[in-house]
C-alpha cells in the first residue's frame, strides 16, 4: 500500500486500484527485480509525499528522472547534495541569478526547500531505467500524473503552473480553470534555453502572481 502520509492518499487511493496501474505495477515490479532504475523505489513519490496537495502554491513540470548514477531523486530537476549539478539545473539556477539576483549554489543541487514552500516538483514520468531517457515513456505513468494535474486545475486556491519545453507545454490542454496562472517557455537543456528558457522571468512572475493571489512568495535561494 502506497501512503504519502497527506491529503494525496486519499485524492489517490483508487487510481492505484485502477487496471492500468495494476499493469504499471507489475511492470515495475519486474524492472526493479532485473534492471537498474531510478530513482530508488523508496523515492518514487518524494513530489507527492513532499508537497501536500492544499499546499501546492507552484508546480514545475519535468519529463522524466534523471538516469545517471545518484542523480535522481523523486523532485523533478532536483538532486541530492553532493550530487554535481545536472547542465539543465545549472540553467535554471542562472536565470534566478539573472532574474532575481540573488545567490544560488555552485554546488548544491537538491530543492527540497522549494517543495516545503509549495512547490510542486512533478515528473510527468516517474521512473527510467539507468542510461536510457524516456525509457519509461508510455507505460502508465502519462495516466497517473495527467490525473494529478486535473486534480489540481480543478482547486479553485489559485496555483501557478511553469512548464518549460514541449512534453510540459502539452499539458496546458488540461489546465481549463481560470484561476490558476499558466508560464510557458523552452526546456532549460543546453540544447533549447538559449531558444527562450533564459531570460523567462518564470520565478519573479510566479512570485507577482502569487502575492497577487495573497500568498507568500516562494523564496528561490538554494545555498
């Protein structure tokens, strides 16, 4: 039995009792059992167990986790401290530099300070096999996370959604409630932020519109 120890549970209690996620599970199972996949099955759902569904202030869309070795960790973008900083990461981390001004670590790589202010940091795949990108693309995670994003276009608490590149923009077809705000630009890779991921302003515009909802802004600074 899954538990994130949140409202989640009960949001999701019968998504798991669902027939595509029984046949995701057993997949899963079978992948754990005879190849190497990340993250740890003990951190499949660290976005979910970290960010309680009435909390969610902000969601940050990524594709799938990280699949090298240590790397990923459940928080989409994130790793763990001592874990060198993945190129798209970096990226990120420049445009709050460039567009908040404050200081970022050269270093430290994990965000769980922003899922403790609301953010959502959620893969729309949650799991890969080592070395191989998108490995877990189309075997039931789309249905799980899709339903998740549903969830949260129909709380009326406005949220602030940042989707950055293709995959995530596609989910702007699911975000029908007015109330929430919707940021889009190119994926922070190496290969797309020069194409409109730099110079986004995504945080200081999701910090305006939350304290125009009358929020508390997020605080971006990862020392």
């Amino acid at each position: 039995m899954i538990a994130f120890g949140n409202e989640w549970d009960a949001l999701l209690k019968d998504e798991f009792e669902k027939d595509y996620y029984k046949k995701l599970h057993r997949f899963l199972a079978h992948e754990y059992h005879t190849r190497t996949i990340y993250p740890d099955m003990y951190d499949i759902f660290n976005a979910l167990k970290y960010t309680s569904f009435s909390d969610v202030k902000a969601v940050i869309l990524g594709q799938d986790p990280y699949h090298g070795r240590g790397q990923a960790h459940g928080l989409c973008f994130s790793v763990k401290k001592g874990i060198a900083q993945p190129p798209s990461l970096k990226n990120i981390f420049q445009e709050i530099r460039d567009d908040l001004g404050i200081r970022m670590s050269d270093e430290n790589g994990e965000l769980t300070a922003w899922t403790k202010q609301g953010v959502l940091l959620l893969n729309t795949v949650l799991t890969v096999r080592a070395g191989q990108a998108n490995s877990h693309k189309g075997i039931g995670w789309e249905i799980f996370t899709d339903h998740i994003i549903r969830l949260l276009n129909d709380r009326e608490d406005p949220i602030v959604f940042l989707l950055w590149g293709a995959n995530a923009r596609s989910k702007t077809a699911l975000l029908t409630n007015p109330a929430h705000k919707i940021l889009t630009c190119a994926h922070p890779s190496p290969f797309s932020a020069g194409n409109g991921f730099f110079g986004c302003r995504h945080f200081s515009k999701a910090n305006t519109f939350l304290q125009s909802a009358g929020k508390e802004p997020i605080d971006w600074a990862i020392e």
